[in-house]
C-alpha cells in the first residue's frame, strides 16, 4: 500500500463494513490493518428439489465452516413409462450413446441404424423417382423445368398465371368443359357441383330399357333376365341367379329292360328323325312256377278275372267261391263267440257288459273314468280325530313310475333340551360401540343333521335359545344385551333381548331371555343355529357374574 501511495500517507479510502475493522492511514509508518469481527454465523438451510438432494453439514464457523452437498436425484420410474436414461457413476452423470440410440426409429424417408446410431435419408425406389443422393452425400433432385404453358383440349381447360419465381409462382388451374349439347341428342348426364363432377344413378336410370329376354325397373335400376311363359320352355333360374337350360341330347340309344323291347331307327335329322318302337317282354316261366296272367291281344295287354281268380283261395276267418270271386268273412262255429253280421252286412261285437267295483277301485274302466285305486283313510269312521277330506288327504298314493300303491313312512318327532354354563369367568366390559360378543368361545348351538330323523321325509326344524343372566354395573350405565345368531356358518347378526336404560342406581340382577330360529327343510337337507351371548356398552360399565343358556331342540317330519 506504501508502494502505491507514496513516502507519506495514503490518499486512498478504506472503510469498514459490517464485521470489520480498518487501523491505520496507509503510511509506511502506520499502515492499514483490516481485522474481522468475530460475527454470528450465517444460518445455511438445506433445500431439497424434485431433481437435487441437498446437505448442509458444520456450524458456519471457522473451526467448523459449512460444508454444503448435493446429490443429484434420478427417476426410477419417469412418468412416459420408460427407463431412465441418465445414470450417475463414480466421476458424475452420463448418459452414453448406446442407451440414447434404442429411443430411435426410422419413420417414412429415413433410415436408421440402431448399432451404429447412423441416421441417414432413404431415397424411394419409386419409379419416375429423380431424387438422389448427390456428389456431396446430400439430397439431390434435378431442377424442374420452369417453363410452363398452358394446353386445353376439348374436355379441359388449362390456364397458367405467374412467373414461376418464388414470389410469383406458377398457378394452373383447370375447369371441365361440359358440352351443353351431345352430339347424340340427348341431355348431357354430366355435372358440375360444388364439390367436383358427379353422374347420379337416377339420372343414368332413365337411359335404359328392356328389350326382349329382358327386364328393367327404372326406379332401382334392376335389369334381369325375363323368362318365356312359352310352354316348353326349359330354361329357368339356376341355383346361383344364373340362367340355365339343360343341355339337349342330340345322341339317342336303345336301352332294353326285362320288361320292354325298345328299338331306335333313323339318324335324328328333319329328313330321317329318331323313331323310337318298344314291345313288351311276357315271360313264358315266371320264377313261381305258375302260368303268366299277362296277355298279349291285338289291342294291348290284358288280364281277365276269370284269370286272376283261380289264383285266390280262402284262409283262416274268410270264405272264397272261385266261380264268381266273391270273398266274405267266415264266422266262428265256437261257442260263446261274440262275432256276429250286423244289419249293416258287417261284423259286430256286442259291448260287455259294465265291470263291477270291488272294494278299493273306482272308474268303470273306459277312457273317461279308468279303472283306479279308491284311496280313502279306512271303512271305520275316523270322524273323532281325523276330520279330513279323505281323497285329498289319504296317505295312500300311487306311484307314477311303477304303478303301485303306497304310503309314505310314519310321521316322527324329536324334542331335546340342553343347559349350557357358559365360561366367560366375571368379565367387566366398558363402552364398545356396537355389539361385540361377551366371549367367542362361549357358545350354544342347535342343529339337524340331514337324513338323522328320516331318510326321505322333510323336517320342521325349530330351536329356542334361552339366556340366564347375572350382572352387575354402576350407577347410570347403559347397555344392551342380545344373542350374536349365526345360520349355517355364515355370519353373525345380534338380536337385541334387553335393555338397561340410563339415571338408575348401581344394581345387581338377573335376567331372562330368549331368541328363537325356525325353518322348514327339504328331504336330506341339514340345518345348524349357533348363538354368542353378545352386548352393547353405550356409558359406563357392566360385569358379567354368570351367563346359561338353555337350548330347546324340536324336529319333526312334515
């Protein structure tokens, strides 16, 4: 500072900022001496963001100075659902070319080559293509021509407008020329709409119609063929829509049978046609050994009844007279047979007489009232204890299948009545919210094990759950107790059975109550109810001393 101020003091000024002290005039003699103050330190907080983790760590001080870290945070899971190509490694973050090079792919006009990272252009194979790649590895197209001139013809016309430059470009537009008379006549089906030319079938529909062999609906535009309603004529509609007229046979052949002699002279022409002759074969021996009935007379073939009689004689229950052909039926000279001729010439049977009922039937045995068991309780009046229509309510039954008469199996019950001193100990509960059972362990169950009363009958199942209660609670409680029911496994639904309100004294008591589960089962069918003693604490207490259930069981066959 002398140095630079000179032999004197210094004109120079230092001041002092926070912290800081200045000594001295900047003189050789009485230099400037800069001391800091021992400050309070500067708070360093650490400040996380979604891509650096960072950590302060010392107390700012000289002896302990901050020493401020971050860590770069990477994405396990970017939000597109790829992997995350940056990596962190010893010497920092990377991401290598490898890794970026799978993100590519070549789309149309490119090329790409995944190995190498190589990305060039792809020039079609097209042909008429003039792009290629040129002397320079770039894309070359030859410049087109820029001379444009407009051609019309008889159907278009071409107009050019522009110079072909970039600011004026070349603008060709063509419109289609409609000829407003054709040379045919007619009106020209031609148009010009908003949106291009267009021809309408209904427009085309009206230029057609049928000729001969032919039909037409102008309204759909149909055309079919039309068949002749000539006779004879063989040509219809084939399987596939199509026309088809079987073939004609133009070669004729004798064919022979066992029974016809058929002979084919001429060849088929307008000057000489087919004639087709055929004779009948009689044969002399047939296979039965007897004489042919069939005759050959000057005017065809024939067979008389005097022929044809000899060869018909009489059976069982039939009378024949070859002289005249007549055949009736020959009555039964047995006795006791029913057979007669009615007045009408034919057989008659007299009906029988009426079937008479014995005990248990019923119906006379025809098709309105068949023959049928009388099912009916017994001779004996059962007017003292069976008051029942006895055709609907007889236990006599017939058994559709095989016919015979029944009855079901005798109606049988059973009662039994168990007591149950549950082990719940003295268990004092508090407030609970909602039902809970006292203890799951303590529990009474009634159930009808299928097929153990009857094999084959349904059952009326019923059980009663009675509970024996001793508690005791404090002044003002409030609780509800209940049986937590549970059917067949399935869960657990409370049916509340007492109730002790609030503002009464501390008491000790007992209580009875009871819930019930009944049900009708099908044959083969078994039925299970379990309860759980359960209560509800709305305020203060209650103590279980004791809790019994007795369980009636009823089953009785229906």
């Amino acid at each position: 500072m002398s140095k630079c101020c000179g032999a004197e003091r210094c004109n120079c000024t230092v001041t002092a900022g926070p912290g800081v002290t200045v000594d001295g005039n900047g003189s050789p003699a009485t230099p400037y001496v800069v001391s800091a103050d021992s400050a309070t330190p500067t708070p360093v907080q650490a400040a996380d963001t979604p891509t650096v983790n960072t950590t302060v760590a010392g107390t700012g001080t000289a002896a302990d100075p901050y020493i401020v870290s971050s860590e770069v945070i990477l994405d396990p899971a970017p939000p597109g659902g790829g992997t995350n190509l940056l990596e962190a490694g010893p010497d920092g973050l990377y991401v290598e070319c490898a890794d970026v090079r799978t993100c590519f792919s070549a789309g149309d006009g490119a090329a790409y080559d995944s190995a190498t990272g190589e990305i060039s252009a792809r020039v079609s194979g097209d042909a008429g293509n003039t792009t290629v790649i040129g002397g320079d590895g770039g894309l070359y197209t030859p410049a087109a021509s820029t001379d444009l001139q407009g051609t019309d013809t008889t159907s278009i016309d071409v107009t050019v407008s522009g110079t072909g430059t970039t600011a004026d470009p070349y603008d060709v537009s063509a419109a289609v020329i409609l000829d407003p008379a054709p040379p045919g006549g007619g009106s020209n089906l031609l148009e010009t709409g908003p949106d291009g030319l267009y021809v309408e079938c209904a427009d085309v529909r009206g230029c057609f119609l049928a000729g001969d062999g032919a039909a037409y609906d102008p309204a759909t535009g149909e055309i079919s063929a039309r068949l002749s309603a000539d006779a004879g004529n063989t040509t219809v509609f084939g399987a596939d829509g199509g026309l088809y007229t079987p073939a004609a046979s133009t070669a004729l052949e004798a064919a022979d049978t066992p029974t016809v002699d058929v002979t084919v002279t001429g060849t088929g022409t307008a000057a000489d046609p087919y004639q087709v002759a055929a004779a009948v074969i009689l044969d002399p021996a047939p296979p039965g050994g007897g004489a042919n009935l069939l005759e050959e007379g000057p005017d065809g073939l024939y067979a008389e009844c005097a022929d044809v009689r000899t060869c018909i004689t009489a059976g069982d229950g039939a009378a024949y007279t070859p002289g005249t052909g007549e055949v009736e039926a020959r009555l039964s000279t047995d006795a006791g047979n029913q057979v007669a001729f009615g007045t009408d010439g034919g057989l008659f049977v007299p009906p029988d007489a009426p079937l008479e009922i014995g005990c248990g039937l019923q119906g006379d045995g025809t098709a309105a009232t068949p023959l049928a068991a009388f099912p009916i309780a017994g001779s004996q009046p059962w007017t003292d204890d069976w008051n029942c229509d006895p055709v609907a309510n007889s236990t006599l039954k017939c058994d559709p299948t095989s016919g015979a008469l029944w009855t079901p199996p005798e109606h049988s019950s059973a009662a039994v009545t168990l007591q149950q001193n549950h082990p719940l100990g003295t268990p004092t509960i508090g407030v609970t919210g909602g039902f809970v059972l006292v203890d799951s362990t303590a529990w009474s169950e009634g159930t009808y094990t299928a097929d153990s009363l009857s094999a084959c009958r349904g059952i009326s199942f019923s059980t009663r759950f009675t509970g024996h209660v001793e508690l005791t609670w404090p002044a003002n409680a409030v609780f509800d107790l209940g049986y937590a029911v549970q059917i067949n496994g399935g869960g657990l639904a409370v049916r509340q059975t007492h109730s002790v309100l609030a503002n009464g004294p501390a008491r000790h008591e007992r209580y009875s109550f009871g819930v019930a589960q009944a049900v009708v089962l099908p044959p083969h069918t078994g039925y299970s109810v379990r309860v759980y003693p359960a209560v509800r604490v709305t305020a203060g207490t209650v103590t279980f001393n004791q809790w019994i259930t007795d369980t009636d069981l009823i089953a009785m066959t229906r």
